[in-house]
C-alpha cells in the first residue's frame, strides 16, 4: 500500500500545450530550439501535427510539457478539435515584422476558445526579434494587446534563442501553480467536509471568473 502511494506521489504531471498563429511566424522554429537547440532558416511549412515533450523540474516536481505544434494555413484548419481538445496552455504567435500576422490574433484566440477549456492558459508571443529594422508590431502594442487579454506577453527570436526557453517555461510555471492552488483548494474543502461530517467530499471545481484574473499578467 505504501509502495503504491509513493508512485502516485512521483508521477508525472504531464501538460498539453499547443502552438498556434498564422503560417510562417516560426512556431516550428521555436519547438525547434526550445525542444533540441536547433533552427532551420529554410524549413518548410508544417503539414499536419507534430509534438515534442520536454520535461521541467518546478518545485521539485518533474513536469512533462507535450508540445503540439500544427500549420497556421487554412486548408490544415479541419484538425483543429482534436489538437485543441486537452491543451491546459497555448502559446500564440505572431511575427513582429509581419503585421498582419499580429492582426489575426483575434481570430486564433477565438477559435482556441472555442474549441478548449476556457480557463487554458495563453502567453502571447512576438516573434523574429532579431530583424530589429523590419519591424511592424512594435513592443507596447504586444504588450496593450496582452494586458487588455489578460494574457502573458514576450518576444522572442528563435534564430537568436532569445527567451524562447522563458517563453515556455513561463507557461508551465503558470500551469502548475494554478493547478497546486486548485489541489490545495480541493484538500482545504475535503477537510471542513469531513469536519462537518460529510462522507462524500466534492472535489473543487476551476472557477472561471478567478480564472480569467488569475492568468493576467504581463511579462516582458
């Protein structure tokens, strides 16, 4: 019996998380680097899905990120249920130099909450810092868009490994605590339930209003 809990006690926590945003804004680019430090100046665009899984230690805890990263052109839009369904955090990316990329945001945050749990948590990501001179979306804009989202926010080069591993990391950071806080919450409940005499605890529930105000913040 012992034996039993201790394994339950070391098991991984394993999160989905998917990469989304238009075609050619270097999501694939980022896996790459984040995943196995590598970068591909000539990659082709992605077809279909592909996932990477990176393990992370948070408070002592071994955390497995599964990675899903898809193509942002819309005759790939059909997978879309799928790859959302389960996805506890997303990353949503947009190329700096591209303004029409940082336009569509709207629309990608529509659809992942569409098709996902509405408490996912999103970091917004401005990517291709590294062509400095061919910027459109300048800093304070990512940054106004996020705050009024209620979303995370940095910038990132994949070519430069420029906060690509915090781009993620934040991510599962956030994941975790919120899921430590609701654990937390769940075990405080059970216990004035069975103070009071209840033999049937009800496991706490994620509320999404505290959702929405817990995930806002702004990193840069």
């Amino acid at each position: 019996m012992d034996n039993n809990g201790d394994e339950q006690q070391n098991q991984d926590y394993l999160f989905k998380i998917v990469m989304i945003g238009d075609s050619a804004v270097g999501k694939s680019n980022l896996l790459a680097r984040f995943a196995r430090n590598e970068f591909y100046p000539n990659s082709k665009s992605t077809i279909g899905v592909e996932f990477q899984t990176q393990k992370m230690q948070i408070d002592g805890k071994e955390i497995k990120a599964q990675i899903w990263d898809t193509a942002g052109q819309e005759r790939f839009r059909a997978v879309t249920s799928a790859y959302y369904r389960g996805a506890v955090g997303a990353l949503v990316v947009y190329d700096i130099c591209r303004r029409q990329t940082f336009d569509s945001i709207g629309r990608w945050l529509n659809e992942l909450h569409t098709h996902s749990d509405m408490n996912v948590v999103i970091i917004l990501v401005g990517n291709k810092t590294d062509l400095k001179d061919a910027r459109e979306v300048g800093t304070a804009e990512g940054k106004a868009l996020a705050e009024a989202q209620g979303l995370f926010f940095i910038e990132t080069s994949a070519l430069d490994d420029s906060n690509v591993a915090a781009a993620f990391q934040t991510l599962v950071k956030e994941i975790y605590h919120i899921l430590s806080r609701k654990v937390f919450q769940s075990q405080e409940q059970k216990k004035e339930l069975s103070s009071l005499g209840s033999g049937n605890p009800v496991v706490l529930q994620g509320d999404t209003n505290d959702g929405a105000s817990t995930f806002s913040c702004c990193s840069s």
